[in-house]
C-alpha cells in the first residue's frame, strides 16, 4: 500500500477543495453567462418543442407534417406558440430517410420466408472498403396491434381498427388463438440479415439477392435437423455430438466403447405443456436437438 505524508494529505485535500470551488465558480459563469457559442452545425438543426440555445444561432427545420416542413429563421425567442406531433422519421433537410425493407417483404432464398415484424435495433457490417455494400441486421423484437387483434388481451381497445396480417402477408389468421397463431408470432419475432447496397442509379441501399439473407426466428431451432433421415437416431445435432464426443473419448482407454444414455425425468409428461407435438418432437422432450 502507497505511504503518505501529512503534508502530502493536507496538499491532496487543500488542492481537491479549490479545484471544486474553482470549477463551481467556472460552471456557474458559464450556466449564467448570456453570450454562450455555440458550434455551428453542419446542418440544419431539427426544430424540437425545448428551447434551445442553437435556434439562436442558426436557421432549424420545424416539421409541419409527413415529408413536410419548413426552414425557420434565427431568432433571440425560441419559443413556440404551437407544434405538432407528428408521426414520422424526421430528419434535417440535407439528409434523406427511406425504406430499406420492411415487414412482410420476401427477399429470402426461401421464398416462403418473409422480413419478420417491428423493426428494432439496427445493425450495418460493411463489406470491403466502402460502406456502399453490407450486411444488414435488424432485430425483431415482438409482435403487437395491428399485427392482429389476437396480440393484444383485451381488443376492445383496438374495436373497429383493421389490422394489417392479412393485407401485408397475403393470407388470414385464425379468427382465435390456436398453434398457427403461436407459430406465425414465434415467427415474426427474432431478427434478419440481409444484403444491402447502393451501388445502383438511385445510390439508395436496397436489398440484392445473396445465400446469407436469412430469418432467425423463434422457430427457427425447429429446423435444426430437419436434414437428417435417421428416425432412429437419437435427437442430437452435430455440435452437441461433437462435445459429448471430445469431451468422453479421452476418458476412455484405446479402443474401448461406451454407450451414452440421456434421461430427462418426466419428459413425457413435461412436454405435453409445450407446443412441440405440432412440429414431431413427440413421446419426451428433445433435449439436444430437435427430431430424431
């Protein structure tokens, strides 16, 4: 442990209280002072409800509608009499939003699967050297009104509003929750990787074709095995294999064989409270796969 000196901790102290006072005295000059700069942007700020310093200073965007808005000049009030909420991406006049994908979109390899629901957390994996080409990861994180009325407990809140599954999907839900219903949310939640670029005439990103562009859903471990035609093997897939593999073959001697049994107590009994009949994992629960 370091040794101080007296001196050393009354220098410590002594110093530690006027750097407080002294940064008191700073903050609160600057907090009053009325000639405060701020650092022009380079771009036009967008006009929000709060009054702050930078509408002073330099011209700001103030949203009117969808798309729509218009270019207010600097003023030493910033106040507003009025503003409207308005439902949209809203973005300074030199930028540009539109839509990449969106819900319901088929740009799979697999034709039946489509860009899954709520559009979350967005992540950009650029390829080469520019950003113009990348992966695209979106991340679905539940479903919710006007996916369907049957999301929501109690729909008289949503009575009269149309819901959007079938006009997006192509097709109709059940009128009432059954495994279809469970599985098309367990679909629609998870994420999706896609391909995007803007090397095109537009120079917008868009989606293009290519093997990776892939849903990962909530059914997605369903599939797992779906390749395997061993009925009569047990429900493991190759990576559980491999370690269970790696991991006993150095405890047995040159040679010698072992026979591995897995037991899961109650299973039969356990999985009667899970859906997984309705996708042929029957008699038990699979514990390390999903068919077999």
């Amino acid at each position: 442990m370091s040794q101080f000196s007296r001196r050393q901790i009354l220098i410590f102290f002594a110093g530690s209280a006027g750097a407080v006072l002294l940064g008191n005295k700073i903050i609160n000059s600057f907090i009053s002072s009325k000639e405060t700069k701020i650092t022009s942007l380079g771009f036009t700020p967008v006009r929000l409800p709060h009054p702050l310093a930078i509408y002073q200073q330099q011209t700001n965007f103030l949203p009117t509608g969808i798309a729509q808005g218009e270019v207010v000049n600097v003023s030493a009030d910033v106040k507003l009499s009025k503003y409207n909420v308005i439902d949209d991406v809203v973005v300074p006049p030199e930028y540009e939003r539109y839509v990449i994908v969106s819900w319901g979109d088929r740009v799979f390899p697999n034709k039946d699967d489509y860009f899954g629901y709520n559009n979350d957390f967005t992540g950009f994996i650029p390829l080469g050297e520019t950003n113009d080409v990348g992966y695209l990861w979106v991340n679905h994180e539940y479903v919710s009104f006007p996916f369907s009325t049957l999301v929501v407990d109690d729909s008289s809140d949503v009575k009269g509003l149309p819901d959007a599954f079938e006009s997006v999907i192509g097709w109709a839900l059940p009128s009432s929750r059954n495994i279809e219903v469970e599985g098309e949310f367990l679909y629609n939640q998870g994420g999706s990787i896609v391909r995007i670029s803007r090397q095109n005439t537009s120079k917008r990103f868009a989606v293009v074709e290519d093997a990776k562009n892939r849903r990962i859903h909530g059914l997605s471990g369903l599939g797992i095995n779906s390749q395997r035609n061993d009925d009569d093997k047990p429900a493991i897939y190759a990576y559980a294999q491999k370690l269970l593999q790696e991991n006993l073959q150095r405890m047995l001697e040159p040679g010698e064989k072992i026979t591995v049994t897995i037991i899961l107590p109650e299973g039969r009994s356990l999985a009667v409270r899970t859906s997984n009949s309705a996708f042929g994992v029957v008699e038990g629960l699979s514990l390390l796969g999903t068919t077999g």
